[in-house]
C-alpha cells in the first residue's frame, strides 16, 4: 500500500528534478548523442522532441499517483505543495531567457545554459497543464486569483507553442491547457471530464481520450437493397 509519506516524498523529489533538461545524462554525453544522431539525418529539434516525449511518460507515472492519497484533503495539499515548486522554477527560468535575449522560435539555443533554461520551461509548462487537466478543481483555486501566475503560464504556453516541439498529443495537451487556464477562449465543445460538473453527466469523453483522438475514419456506404419504405430510413 503506498503510504501518505512515501508518495510525498517521491513527488517532491520528482518535481525538484525535473525537467531533466535535455536528458537524463550528462551534458558532454548529450553533447555526443547528438553529434552522433546529427551525423544520422536527424537535427537537433528532431532529437529533443524525442527526448521530450519520452519525459512526458515518466511526467504521468508521478501525476497518475496522486490518485492513490487516500483524501481528498491530501490531494489538495500534494498540489498546493507541487505547485509552490513549479512556479518559481518557471519564474526563474523565464526571467534568465529574457535577460539573454532569447526569441522564441522553431529552434534550440546554441548555448547550452539557455537551451536548459528552454527546455525547464517546455517541460514544466507540460506538467502544470497535465496536473491542470486531471485536478482542475484543486489547482483552479491556487491559480485563478493569482495574477502573476496567471501571467507565467500565459509566457510559458507562448514560449512553448513558439517552439513546435508539442506535436500530436502534445499539441493537443497544449491547446486544452490553455482553454483550461483561460489563455484562449474556450470553443463550444470543450469539456474537461475531470471538472465536477462535468461529472454530474453521463456522457463524456475522457481526458486521455481527447488528448489521443484521431479524425474519425469515413465508413464504407453499405448497399441496401432498394424497396418500399415506411418513412425515410426505415424498410419494410
């Protein structure tokens, strides 16, 4: 049985590590996987992207266990906790890309202490939008009356939509975040599954299944045989 102490303990030690910047090795060894995929065909971006949809998966084990506190109450303060990490990470790595003068853009910086910085914001925006999406009405309440906060997550979505490195799910994770959060208008068919209002109705899709959705695939007209009809769309 996960214990109230142990889950604590491994989420704080999860969110003080993350992101795990370009890689979970160290700079000169991601340093030679690159030259080394570079040499492949495959540019720099193309390998990050990788990397971080890899990160994106170890990111769910830790928010998927939240659900394992045994209450309510210690969900809310797991949270609060989480997200008293979270935002000063943002806040720091925000204010280091501006006083370096970085323009966002479909790139990696070529210094490796602004590339870290970039990747801490991409990485961290992906998980505040994950745990947003699943705990809406815990996190609304340490964030709607929070104006810097506001304001951070607003740069920090810019930043990483600036960047094209949220593809596929990613995307869609990105575009829900900011639906959620109030960034963009919410269109007519949102519908975060995970809102207790939302959970009074019968019918919905999950989160996960939205995030995952394909364009539906066109069925094959079936031929039916032609004969006396009772009204449109009934046989006799």
């Amino acid at each position: 049985m996960v214990t109230w102490s142990f889950l604590q303990g491994l989420l704080i030690t999860f969110l003080m590590a993350l992101p795990l910047t370009l890689a979970s090795e160290s700079e000169h060894n991601f340093a030679d996987n690159l030259e080394k995929t570079a040499k492949g065909g495959m540019d720099e971006l193309e390998i990050y992207i990788k990397l971080f949809e890899k990160q994106r998966s170890e990111q769910m084990s830790a928010i998927k266990s939240i659900k394992n506190l045994q209450t309510i109450d210690k969900q809310h303060r797991m949270i609060e906790i989480l997200l008293d990490k979270l935002f000063p990470l943002l806040e720091q790595y925000r204010t280091f890309l501006m006083n370096d003068g970085y323009v966002p853009g479909p790139y990696l910086p070529e210094n490796q202490e602004t590339r870290n910085s970039l990747s801490q914001v991409i990485e961290n925006t992906a998980f505040f939008g994950e745990v947003l999406l699943r705990y809406p009405d815990i996190v609304h309440r340490y964030y709607d009356n929070h104006r810097e906060r506001r304001l951070l997550i607003e740069w920090a979505v810019g930043i990483s939509n600036a960047t094209t490195i949220f593809r596929g799910p990613n995307a869609k994770l990105l575009d829900l975040l900011a639906q959620e959060a109030n960034i963009i208008p919410r269109r007519e068919d949102y519908l975060n599954p995970y809102r207790k209002e939302t959970r009074k109705h019968d019918n919905y899709p999950s989160y996960d299944e939205t995030v995952n959705s394909q364009p539906p695939k066109k069925k094959k007209k079936e031929s039916r045989p032609r004969g006396p009809r009772l009204s449109r769309g009934y046989e006799l």
